[in-house]
C-alpha cells in the first residue's frame, strides 16, 4: 500500500471525525467555547468625560474612543442607581439595589455584605457554564472582618473604624462567596482608608512599605506609600491575570470585573499624569484612567483575545462635578468648559440625568457592530439576563428579576427598542420611572446633590415629568399639563415595586 494512499485516508478520516465532532484539534490558539468577558466599571465617570461622547471634553480619551469605534456605543444607557453601592449591586445580581435591605446612601467600608448568601450573581452564574471569574478593584458592597473582640467594627471619633480590626486574619463573606475564584482589591476608595486584600487576605494597610506582589511594578511598592499609587497598582495586577489567563494550557474562558477607582476623589493622578491635560486634576486622572483602559486592552491584544474577548465599559453612575463648593475644588478648570455629565442635567446622587445617564460601549468583534451608536434604553442591570442568554442558562424566578437581555440589541438580531422600563433611584431614596418617551420623578427637587442649588418654587409641583424625546435636558416640567401619563406612570412604578420584579418571564434559553 503506497505512502501517497495512506497519506489520502488520513487527511479524508480527519475531516469525518471534524465533522462529526468527534476530534478537536490540540492547538495553543484553540478558543473557548464561550468569549471572555471584561467588565470595566468606572467610578463616577461622566457621559461628557469621553471624547467620543462630548468631543469638546478637556480629557484625551484615545483607549475609551477606540473601543467605540471598534464596538457599540450606546447614548442612552443608564446605572441602575445615581450612587455607587446600589449601582454595584445591581449589576452583579441584575436586581435593583431598592429591593435589597439598602434603601437608601450607601455600604459603610466596616458593614457586612449586602449581597444576600443565595442570590445569584453574575459571577456565580458564569462560573456554572465553565469560566474562572475573578473581581478587582473598589468592591464597596461590605464583607465581615476579623476582629480583635469579635465584633462589627465601629467608627472611632475621627471616623477611623479599623483600631479593633484584626488584618493578620482574613476576611469572610466578601467576593470569594459571591462568586468569584480570586479577588484583589480594597472595600472602598483609596486604599488608605481601607486595606488591601488578595482573596480573603489582608495584604497592606495603606502606611508604611508594600509587600512583594506579584504582576506589579516594583515603582509602585516603594516607601512610603501614597494614594495615588492605588489605580495603577490595581491596573497592573488585571493586566497580570489576562497573562496568567494566556498562559494556561486549558483554554478556559475568563470573567473578569475590573471596578476602577477612578476617577472618583480623592483626584490624585499619579506620575507623569499630574498637570498631563493642563485643564486641572479631575481632566488629568480621566486621562490617566483612560491609559489604564489602554493597557488592559493592550493585554487581551498582544495575548490573541480580542475576537474572543466581550469587553464592556461603564460606569457607575454620573459625575458630582468637581468644581461643586465643598467637593474637590479646582480639579476641574470650569472656565475650559469640560462638561462631565455633558448637556445633561444634574450631578451623581440625582434622579436628574446627569445623575445616572452613563457612558455604556461594548466591543466584540465579528458579533457587536463596530462604529455603531445606539439610542436605546438600557442599563447595566440587564447584564445578568444577557450573560445568561450567553451561555444558554435560565435564570430562575428568584434571580435577575429587573435584568432584560441585551443579546438581540447586541448581535444586531432586533433593531426595536427593548419593552421595558427603567428605575432611577436617588441616593436619598427617591424614585423616578422612564418608559418610552417620559421620564416621571416621584419630588420637586433632584433627589441628590444638586438638592443645595436648586430650590423648587413655593407653588411647585409635588413630582416632575418630563418628555425624554422633546425634552432630554429636562427643562419643561409637564406635571400638570399631562395628568394622565402622570397617572398611568405612577401605577406603573407602583407595580413593579409590589410585584417584586420588573421582568414580564424568567429568560429563555437561547
């Protein structure tokens, strides 16, 4: 039997077993089943604080820009809240924070968690379908710390609340039983005023020397310490996992949550970044964030993720603009004319726009369009019944109860818009409903931090509607011109509150 046959039989054998499925080739490059998802979660970041949203923004975007123009830029998306806790929640268990024990403000970094032992969240539904899941950066939604009396630590006068804390003993109930298999990051801002933890360890309290960790430059653990330290040290070590990730020979897909610290105070941009734009702190530390974003992007290329790799960017609810009285005076240079929440109304805290209408943009290549700009309603809580369209999963009744899929948005399969609504949600409590064209607020003022510079008239009406469409800066308030939609929208925020949820199904398998 020639050589030449045998030669013939093999290659015809190879393509019947490829076809039936039965041999899979055994090469470095093969795919996941399923693409890696990044999620970069930004911490009071504007929808005017990009370029590719208000081209007349003071901070170079270049990264931020480029994933728009290679993925799906979305104009009127939303954070589930005006404030950071609730927005965080929500998103990781596609459940309005509202409905949770926290109704209002935000989790004290001594408080244990708010995310409930059983629920679901996006990281335990990934780790289900196969995928190592791992969080970094701000997780501000509380975890249990060891302490020296066995104790809920309190705030000392002066507001320190770790002199009972034990850091030589780990944490329990924090990211790694909610669902996520490594974790490497602080309870809330600055990691001066918390400590940094690696799994359920504490590493380093914010004074003194660093220790040796792994995947970050040697630059950034030097003596002694400095705050703002925190957001490349928090950058270098996702851009290490991304390695580690490339580096294994079971290609298992990656969920990773990056929840930046930037660019929330304190404003302290590190390095060469300081006076970078010459438009004041808050424009460099956007600038520098924007880096940040770079380099994580960098990593999924140079490491041949990128067709494989979903990455999402938003943030966590508007700015508080930073040459507010009593905020970070003079980090922005106001008279430059850098809008961070762009046109729009009000500041984070607010059920105003400005409050929690957010930069969204999502980059997958051969399935989310590039260059696109979409005007639908969506919001990041709709990240848990997309994920779960994703891989295939129905989400039980007690799980994801106000997240909608954005698959069919996504993949370009529906050009209509979602029918749904969504809840805005003060950082006092206040409610605000949109659906469709109107937007109905359940007060006379915003609900937040821009409650000290406004003041609703003696005769003004007790809530605000306003018409999205006509109207998106919302300066015409139609509550008394327009009962019947101010009506028909209170039933509907009423309904979904009684209901439990604001899902008409569970979700369907793909």
């Amino acid at each position: 039997m020639s050589q030449t046959f045998l030669n013939s039989a093999n290659r015809y054998l190879f393509l019947l077993l490829a076809a039936i499925g039965l041999f899979q080739p055994l090469t470095a490059a093969a795919k996941p089943r399923h693409p890696n998802i990044v999620i970069l979660f930004t911490d009071d970041m504007g929808w005017g604080d990009l370029q590719c949203y208000n081209p007349k923004g003071k901070a170079p975007t270049p990264h931020m820009d480029r994933l728009a123009r290679e993925g799906t830029l979305f104009t009127d998306a939303h954070s589930p809240a005006s404030v950071c806790t609730p927005s965080r929640y929500a998103l990781l268990t596609g459940r309005y924070c509202w409905r949770s024990s926290l109704k209002m403000g935000v989790r004290q970094q001594w408080e244990p968690c708010l995310v409930e032992k059983d629920r679901l969240t996006i990281g335990k539904l990934m780790q289900q379908h196969g995928y190592t899941t791992a969080a970094f950066g701000k997780w501000h939604l509380g975890w249990t710390w060891s302490t020296t009396d066995g104790k809920i630590p309190k705030p000392a006068r002066g507001g320190d609340y770790r002199k009972t804390i034990d850091f030589s003993k780990p944490i329990s109930e924090g990211p790694l039983s909610r669902g996520f298999d490594y974790f490497f990051g602080i309870v809330g801002n600055g990691l001066s005023y918390s400590s940094l933890i690696e799994n359920n360890q504490p590493l380093f309290q914010g004074k003194g020397k660093p220790p040796e960790i792994s995947g970050v430059s040697k630059e950034l653990l030097k003596e002694p310490w400095n705050n703002d330290r925190t957001m490349p040290l928090l950058n270098d070590k996702v851009v290490w996992y991304i390695d580690l990730q490339a580096k294994k020979k079971a290609k298992q897909p990656f969920l990773v949550y990056y929840a930046m610290t930037a660019p929330h105070n304190p404003i302290m941009p590190y390095g060469r970044f300081k006076g970078a734009t010459g438009h004041g702190g808050y424009c460099d530390f956007v600038h520098q964030l924007d880096h940040c974003v770079g380099q994580v992007l960098a990593a999924i290329d140079r490491n041949g993720m990128a067709d494989n790799t979903m990455v999402i960017l938003t943030s966590d609810n508007g700015s508080p603009g930073y040459w507010k009285p009593g905020s970070a005076v003079g980090s922005i240079n106001k008279a430059a004319g850098h809008a961070t929440n762009g046109p729009y109304r009000g500041l984070k805290g607010d059920t105003w726009e400005g409050g929690h209408r957010v930069p969204f943009i999502v980059r997958w290549p051969g399935k989310v369009k590039a260059g696109a700009k979409d005007d639908r309603l969506i919001c990041s809580v709709d990240l848990m019944a997309t994920f779960a369209k994703l891989v295939g999963q129905k989400l039980p009744r007690s799980a994801g109860e106000d997240s909608h899929d954005l698959m069919p948005i996504l993949t370009g399969k529906s050009s209509e818009p979602l029918k749904r609504s969504v809840t805005h949600h003060s950082i006092i409590g206040m409610f605000a409903i949109r659906k469709g064209q109107w937007k109905l607020i359940l007060g006379n003022s915003s609900g937040g931090f821009s409650d000290g510079a406004f003041k609703p008239a003696p005769d003004a009406p007790p809530g605000q509607l306003y018409n999205m469409t006509d109207d998106p800066y919302e300066t015409r308030n139609l509550y008394h011109q327009r009962p019947e939609v101010v009506k028909e929208m209170t039933a509907k925020l009423k309904k979904l509150r009684e209901l439990g949820r604001s899902t008409r199904r569970v979700q369907k398998k793909s």
